[in-house]
C-alpha cells in the first residue's frame, strides 16, 4: 500500500465506472468458460457414454414436508432455479447504470432501449415471415435475445481499440432484450395462470418493500422471502425466473450510510488507544461493531450483491447450463433445415437491422441521444455481434418448442453464434484498425 497522495484523487464517477469494468471484465472471461463448457457439452454428446451424459440431466432431485412433495430434474433447477439468479444480476447491473451510471440521463437510456426494442422486433418479424405459420412458429421468442458473456467476451479480445461508448452500449442493450426476453417467457410460454398463487407471490413483493421500509438488512431474509416469492411465481404458471428481474429492479442503490456518517464513526472508533483486547470495554465494542456495520452499508446494496454474486453467476451457473442444455448428439438429431435456417436467419440479420434501424430512428425523432464517442459505423458494426443469442435462445427454445425440434433451434443457434461473432469481430476489427491507421497518417486533430 503506497501513499494516497501519490495517486490521483477519487472523483464522484469512480462509484460507477470502476463497477462498470469489474462487470465487463468478468463478463469478457464467462464468455471463455461459457465457450469451453459449450464444447465440453458437445463433446460428451457425441461421445460413447452419451446416452448416460444427457440421462444425467433428467435426475429428479427435491424435497419432500409431509405429504408434499416438491421435485423436478437437474435440468429444471439449473433453468429454472439457479439462471433466476443470473437475471438478478443481470437487473442489478441495470438498475445500478441506471440510478449512478451513464443511462442515468433518461435520452441517453433511451438510445439502447429503443436498440434493444428493435433487435427484439425485427428478428421476431423475420422469423414468422420465413416460418410462414409452419412447425414452430409459436417458438418466436428463441429469437429475441442476446449473450451478454460471449460478446462482452468479443470486444475484450479486441482490447483497448474498442471504446467505452460501444462496450455500454452493447452491454445495455443485451440486458435490456434479456429482461424482455424474461418478460416473454413469464407472458407467452407459462402455463395456465393459478391467482391465488400470483397473490401470494405480490404478498411476497409488498413483505420486501416493507421490511426495507423498516430498515431491516440482512441479506438472508432477503433471499428467504425471494425464494418464497419463486415458490409462488413457480405454481402460478408465470415463469419463477422473473423473481430475479423483479427482485434485482427493487434492489436500493444508494448506500444507508454515507461517507461523511463512516469517517465520522471511524475516527471515534481509531480515538481509542491501542489494545490487545476489546472485550472488557462496552462502549468501545460497541462503537467497533457500528464502525463494522457502518463499512458495509456505506456501499450500495446493489454493488455488495452484484460484487458476490456476479463471479459465481459467471464462471459456475452459466457453465453448467451450457453443459445441461448445448449437448447435441448430431449422430442422431432430427434436423428440420428450414426451422434451422430460420433462426439462423433471425439472429444473424433481423438482429442487427432492427438495431441500427431502431436507434436512427430513434436519434432522428429526437426520443434519444447518441453518444458522440459512438459512431454509426462503430455502432453497426459491433450490431452484428447481437447475433449471439447462444444462452437465453436455448433456454427459451428449451421451453417453446416440442422436443422433436429443439435440436434443430440448437444447431439454427449454434450456426448464427458463431458466424455473427466471426462477423462482429473481423468487422470491428477492421474498422478500428483502419482508424488508427487514419490516426496515424493525419493526426488526431483532422478528425475531431
């Protein structure tokens, strides 16, 4: 630990921007890990013990209370359970860029909005005009949404030719589609509605409101009443996946304790002479236990969970739905080509289209702000990554269509993830290569 003085001082804009590039940079990684356990995933799908590989999955596991029952397989956990908390975080990272972060303008949030908008809208159009009302139309929402890791995980391999704009730019885009990707699941693909369920579960909502009105803090009662709250989504026919959206949007992201309060406590608690031991003094251990507690709520409760449960998220949760739902066994799937072609289809060109065409709009009816650092060359060409629908296009695909067809979405979704990563990138790069090369050639000034 150096002096502080030899550093520069802290500025307002680090609360945002240094949780920002902490997001980014574990996102850039999980879209590694997320690729290896794809392959990994293949691999055991057509290997010898394939068979025993995908029976794995459908496991049942749960819990019996007296004569109820509650149980389902590995795979519905993993999809239903544990990707809840991946849109907590996913909402906790969007409410943060919302309230402390660039969006925080509300023209400036508007421009990826209405980018997401369209990306959601175009390849939803394409699709059902390819499919023509055939098999699988109604599986139109495998198409809506974009993978977070693999092109956050795109642009860190470009490095620092990317710039910052686009980064956000991208990252709020593929979290707004995310959400409205939940958003369809709960609507469009649950099951027959149970109201008295649905009841419960706004009970659930309006304990969390209140016990945060009161000021309770404990993490734990927040999850218990949370995991209350997807028992409830879970027999009400909406999707329980929403818990996370809803319960990460109501997430505060202003600290309780502020920093003048934390110094303040701190130097009463550093007035006590040195000890080995303080446990024979009451109020100076309790003076230590309110500087403790004093530290932990003088940062946000949205960057402590989003700080947590992010890595875990990243590198243990999306790992092992990629290794629960991307195996194919391509020795005996039942490929239905134009279903294939369709998705490929829909992601590879209705997503970046929709998106360009949406944020002109938008930029030109005067609803939104481009950021100046963002062009529209730059802007189109990282579009084109929005084509990675890889995780959020098989959990939905895995939900929408009958089983006959999943594999047939799977290969349509493998086929446009890896040609719109290939395409993103050698654009991008080629783009930012030939600027630094104009750079060089005329100097910064000619083209401000």
């Amino acid at each position: 630990m150096g002096d502080s003085r030899t550093r520069l001082p802290e500025v307002p804009a680090d609360w945002f921007t240094q949780p920002l590039m902490r997001f980014l940079r574990i996102e850039s990684m999980a879209g590694a890990v997320l690729l290896l356990s794809t392959l990994v995933a293949l691999a055991l799908a057509n290997a010898a013990w394939s068979m025993q590989f995908m029976a794995m999955w459908n496991i049942n596991a749960g819990f019996r209370l007296g004569d109820i029952e509650f149980s389902r397989s590995l795979k519905s956990w993993i999809n239903d359970g544990l990707m809840t908390l991946f849109f907590f975080v996913l909402a906790l990272e969007l409410k943060r860029e919302l309230i402390l972060g660039e969006l925080r303008d509300p023209r400036m949030a508007a421009f990826p909005l209405a980018a997401a908008v369209g990306g959601m809208v175009a390849p939803v159009g394409l699709y059902l005009l390819l499919i023509r009302g055939g098999p699988g139309a109604g599986g139109w929402g495998a198409v809506i949404s974009t993978d977070t890791a693999f092109a956050m995980g795109c642009l860190a391999a470009l490095g620092s030719r990317i710039s910052q704009s686009l980064r956000l730019f991208l990252l709020s885009v593929a979290i707004f589609d995310d959400i409205g990707a939940v958003l369809v699941v709960a609507i469009g693909y649950g099951g027959a509605l149970n109201w008295i369920a649905i009841g419960f579960a706004g009970f659930g909502l309006a304990v969390v409101a209140g016990i945060a009105r009161l000021g309770i803090r404990s993490v734990l009662i927040y999850f218990a009443v949370g995991a209350g709250i997807w028992l409830a989504l879970d027999a009400s026919g909406i999707h329980a996946t929403l818990t996370g959206i809803v319960l990460g949007l109501m997430t505060p992201a202003r600290s309780w304790v502020s920093d003048r309060r934390l110094h303040a406590i701190l130097d009463r608690v550093i007035a006590y002479p040195p000890r080995e031991d303080w446990s024979d003094d009451g109020a100076a251990r309790r003076d230590l236990r309110q500087a403790g507690v004093a530290a932990r709520e003088a940062v946000s409760p949205i960057e402590r969970l989003e700080f947590a449960l992010h890595p875990w998220v990243a590198f243990m949760i999306l790992p092992l739905f990629a290794l629960a739902n991307a195996g194919v066994s391509l020795a005996s799937v039942s490929f239905d080509q134009t279903l294939a072609i369709t998705v490929f289809a829909a992601f590879v060109v209705g997503k970046p289209i929709g998106i360009v065409l949406f944020s002109f709009l938008s930029v030109t009816l005067r609803l939104a702000t481009r950021p100046p650092q963002l062009s529209w060359g730059l802007l189109a060409s990282g579009s084109l990554l929005t084509g990675i629908g890889f995780t959020m296009a098989i959990f939905i695909a895995e939900l929408a269509f009958e089983p006959h067809f999943v594999d047939s979405v799977k290969i349509g979704v493998f086929s446009a993830s890896l040609t719109s990563a290939a395409a993103g990138f050698l654009t991008l790069a080629w783009l930012t290569s030939s600027r630094e090369q104009q750079l060089e050639n005329t100097g910064p000034s000619s083209l401000e």
